[in-house]
C-alpha cells in the first residue's frame, strides 16, 4: 500500500478523513467546490510563480508508473542536475507500506551522497504565510525517503512560503522523530477496523469532500463537537468526566468543570447553558448578560453594513448599506462596488458620503471585520481622524452583543446559521462569502456582469438578515424585561 505526502498532510488535520479516504465509499464524498478549486488554482499559481524562475528538469515517465518516475529522478540526480521539479523518490516502510514521496523540488547542494560530492535537499512550495506544523513534518517524510535514495540523512530542509523572499529552513532533527510519530499513528488507524470519532471542526473541516457524510453521523449523534464553544481539548476533559452526551452536559453543574484545562467560570457556565438552549431548543440567557437597556436600544435610522472582500489582492470590492428609517416606514439599500481593484478609493468615499448623511444613526454589523476594515481604509486613503473617529464610534457589533447575552439552540453563531434559524432565507441559497472571492475573480476574468449581480444580491441579503438577528434581539429582551434579569 502507498503512503504518500498528502495522506499525511490530511492525517494531521483530521485523522478520520485518510480512513475514508481508503475504506469509505466514494459515493458519499462531496465535488469540490468554488473555494476549494480556487485555493487549488492560488497554490498552482503561486508554484509556477516560483519554478519559473528556475532552470531546472523534470523526470520523463509513464503517469502513475512510480518506479520509472524514480528510475528518472534518481538518474538526473545521478547527473548531479541543480533543481529537479517533481521528483519521484520510493521507498519501502515496513512489511505492507511502500512510502512514495514527490517533493516540489529537489535542490543540489554541496556534500557527500552515493552520487558524489553533492547531494539533494527537499524544498516544498506552500500557500501559507507561515510555516505550519503540517508543511513541515510532510517536508521531513520527503527528506526521510531522500535519505534513503541518495545514501546520506539532511538535518536541514526547505519552505518557500506566500509573500516570503527566502527560503524557510526546518530543522529535521527536531521534526523527522515527529514524522516517524505521525507515520506510526497513521498505519495504525488505516489498519482499524473501525473509523476514528467523528469531531467537527468547522475550520478544519469545511474544505473536506466527507463533510456532510460526518456532520450527518455527527447531527444524528448529538456529538457534542457541534455544541458552539466546544474545543478539542475541552471535549477531552468532558470525555475524562464521563459527559458524552448533550443532556449530561446540560445537567452539569459549571463549578464541576470550571478548574479543569480549557475552562474557566465564564466558559464553564456559558457552555452547560448552550447545552440546555440546545437540548430545551429554546434560546436562553446567558449568566451576566450585556445590560437590558442596551440590547433593547433602537434609533430613528439604522445602517446595516456588510462588505465583501477579495484576501488575495487586499481588496474590499464591496461596501453594502441598509439604511433603514424606523420614522418614515422606508428602507434603501446601497451597493458601493469596485468594478476594478483601482476604484477601492472611490467606493470608500461614497461610503464615507452615505454614512456622514445620518450623523446619529448606529451603524450595525456582523463580527469585527467591517470595523477592522474601515480602520484599514481609513488609514491606506488618509481619512483625517476627526472624520473618521466619529463614524467609528457609532459601530455597532451585533455578533457580540448576541453571544454575550443569548445562547441559541443552534450549532454555531455564524450570520447564516443565525438568522436562517430565526426564517431568514438568502435569494441564492448556495451564496457564501468564499464563493463570492472566486466570482469576483471570475469577474475580472471574463468581464461577465452577472456575476457582479449575484454578488451585490448576497451582500444586501447579508446587510438584511443582520437586520433581522439585531430586531430579534431587541424583541427577546423586551420581552424578557418583566423578568429577574431586568432587576
């Protein structure tokens, strides 16, 4: 059985998904989606940025025939060759694995190896800004089969990371022992008979093709890794306490688990309340809420604002506004869209001309980045403070001031998954932010304009269902004012 690069990389976020990925029925993987092939295209883009470059060969083989692709590798390797793209390197690891290790690029360098006075050091191409565990113990595993080819152990390897000039150096003295660890623990799980536990980690495993397959077994399950606030670590101190299922946890008193690693008093009595909002499917008020007279706060006119950005090229294309008066019975919406990167600049000033119109109006939004993104405007476009300091100060975090006074019974406390609990329904149900990045990038490639439309649509239902989370809100408090948490 092969064991290659990638499996280990996989392993390392989430032991389940190699099982699945030998044994599982391919039937219930899920395509890839727009994130998923645009991060594939930004990591090819980003390798042919570098070998470009370079002058440097490539083993010629039959695809899929590994031995010839080591045969090829090993000769130019024999030819003492500066850079070898996409090398082939085999090697045997115990009696049932063979280990197959295709490093982006093989760098000669001085020294001793079976070729001669040189030899080759591994240096993989990676998308991240930083060089993560998981880059470096799969960079250690090509060194370990390098080692193996070329008669002679490294105790130095290579990254090239996003946006970095030089090369990132990895000790393998310190990451080869934790590779071997790894290695040893994935055959152990893949020679099981039985997957491993299902834990859902939503930014581990959003990107995965047996999402849905585990979230299923999971919702069926009531695991608990779908409880908001549950980490890894603190389901294994729940486990060590025998609290397995939602009603266990939801009849715990928090003093039983505020000592322990993970916890302290607010977080232990915030998630035994999660669990009974969950368990009660009833929302429920948080021990120390914000203070009633604020939740319950509401103005003549209101702005909702929601922006969509593009990461890679440090771009916020769009800032959407619901201006909504309360007065008049009426509500606008508008789109300030930089059909091109340049025309950043401009949207912002409108932005800035909208937002001065109603001085005193709040300015409500979802989670921080609206905030930390008209600070970053402010700063690239030199907007005086005395202009913008004002404006700031009128933000309104709806996001906070939820999960500091209400629990829901709800999986997580993401915009959508609020407000779709609450009726709320976007036009394009398969919409999302990171679908919105690579339609803006198709945009810039194609010129077509429709996708502009579906874009500035999801962002005026965004501005829209903040909205609604933040009347809810209010509603809930008003009605719970007669209660002992007004006193």
């Amino acid at each position: 059985m092969l064991i290659n690069a990638q499996l280990l990389l996989q392993f390392q976020r989430c032991q389940r998904r190699p099982f699945l990925d030998v044994h599982g029925d391919y039937r219930q993987r899920e395509i890839p989606n727009e994130l998923v092939l645009k991060v594939q295209q930004d990591k090819k883009a980003h390798h042919q940025r570098i070998v470009t470059k370079l002058s440097y060969y490539e083993p010629d083989y039959p695809a899929g025939n590994w031995q010839a692709g080591t045969a090829a590798t090993v000769k130019l390797m024999e030819q003492g060759v500066s850079y070898i793209h996409r090398g082939v390197l085999l090697t045997t690891y115990g009696e049932k694995y063979t280990l197959l290790s295709r490093p982006d690029l093989l760098v000669k360098q001085p020294g001793e190896s079976c070729f001669g006075n040189w030899n080759y050091v591994p240096v993989n191409i990676e998308l991240g800004k930083r060089p993560k565990q998981e880059y470096q113990v799969v960079i250690a595993f090509h060194a370990q089969v390098l080692a193996t080819v070329q008669g002679v152990i490294l105790d130095k390897a290579g990254l090239i990371l996003r946006d970095k000039d030089k090369t990132y150096v990895v000790d393998l003295d310190k990451w080869t022992p934790q590779m071997l660890n790894i290695l040893s623990e994935y055959t152990q799980v893949i020679e099981s008979l039985e997957a491993p536990e299902i834990f859902i980690s939503r930014q581990k495993c959003n990107l995965c093709p047996w999402y849905n397959y585990c979230y299923a077994i999971a919702q069926s399950q009531q695991h608990l890794s779908l409880l908001p606030g549950v980490t890894p670590i603190r389901y294994t101190q729940l486990q060590n306490l025998s609290i397995t299922t939602l009603e266990s946890l939801a009849d715990t008193h928090p003093s039983t688990l505020e000592n322990l690693t993970g916890f302290d008093s607010n977080v232990a009595a915030k998630l035994v309340v999660q669990a009974q909002s969950v368990f009660t499917k009833q929302p429920l008020i948080l021990p120390d809420p914000l203070s009633s007279e604020y939740l319950t706060l509401t103005a003549p006119i209101e702005l909702y604002f929601d922006i969509e950005a593009q990461p890679d090229l440090n771009l916020d294309y769009l800032l959407g506004v619901l201006v909504v008066d309360r007065t008049a019975n009426t509500e606008e919406f508008y789109s300030f869209l930089a059909e091109t990167p340049e025309e950043e600049k401009l949207i912002w000033q409108q932005f800035l001309n909208l937002v001065n119109q109603y001085p005193q109006a709040p300015i409500y939004h979802f989670c921080a980045y609206e905030l930390d993104t008209v600070q970053r405007l402010a700063k690239l476009y030199r907007t005086p403070h005395a202009q913008i300091r004002p404006v700031l100060n009128r933000f309104i975090d709806i996001y906070e001031q939820l999960i500091q006074s209400v629990a829901l019974p709800i999986d997580s406390y993401a915009l959508k998954v609020i407000a779709r609990w609450l009726g709320f329904t976007w036009r394009e149900q398969e919409a999302n932010g990171a679908k919105c990045i690579y339609w803006y990038d198709q945009w810039l490639e194609t010129g077509d304009r429709h996708l502009l439309a579906i874009i500035q649509e999801y962002n005026e239902d965004d501005c829209r269902a903040t909205r609604t989370v933040k009347d809810w809100l209010v509603s809930f408090f008003q009605t719970k004012s007669g209660d002992d948490y007004s006193e």
